[in-house]
C-alpha cells in the first residue's frame, strides 16, 4: 500500500476555500470528482502547484509534478465538497493513514460550523 503524508498546502487553500463559502454541501461525490479528463483539462490552464493544493495528500516517493504524487481530492476543481472531506476521512480511516484523516476530519468540521 502506498504511504503519504499530509499536503499542508491543500489543508491551507481548502481551509480558505471554505473560509470563503466555495463549497457544495449535498453532492453525489461519486458522481462529481474529477475523472483523469477533468484533471488533464485543470492541468492544461492551473499549474502543478494549483492542482497539488486540491488533494490532501501526497504520495511518498511519487515524482513531483505528476498526478500519481497526489491523493485525497477534496473538491471538483473548483469548490470544495462535502461528500469528498467525508470520502477523505472515510478512505484515510480505513487505509490506516491517520495524519490525512484528522486534517479531513478538522476541514470537515470547520466547513460544518460554516456552514450552520
């Protein structure tokens, strides 16, 4: 299994999307992640940078500026989602990676006490 350690950039922008209200409370995640097209299409106009700080993770020992050093994807693209921090918490609690899991669980939290 793949190791990772927390994108403390992605915690940062995710943290002021949400500080902003860009987020979507009721999505079907499964539905609106972005697939390997949508991520290429963000990629041809946003830099690795950008796209790096809409995943939580990185992928330890994965090469920089590639879509396998990322992991966790919070958002669409372009707001965050609810649905994905619980799919964040979720997959990070069941794979065992406990530093992802708190920082999703503490965005998620923050976007819940935003959004009441």
């Amino acid at each position: 299994m793949a190791e990772y350690r927390v994108n403390p950039a992605a915690v940062a922008a995710c943290r002021r999307r949400i500080e902003a209200r860009q987020y979507v409370l009721d999505s079907d995640w499964g539905a609106v992640q972005p697939g390997a097209a949508a991520q290429n299409a963000y990629l041809e106009k946003h830099p690795f940078e950008e796209y790096a700080e809409w995943h939580l993770g990185l992928t330890v020992g994965a090469a920089e500026g590639t879509k396998a050093r990322h992991a966790f994807v919070y958002g669409d693209l372009r707001r965050v989602h609810r649905t994905a921090l619980i799919a964040c918490v979720y997959r990070a609690s069941e794979w065992r990676h406990k530093e992802i899991e708190l920082a999703a669980h503490d965005l998620l939290q923050l976007l819940d006490a935003m959004s009441s």
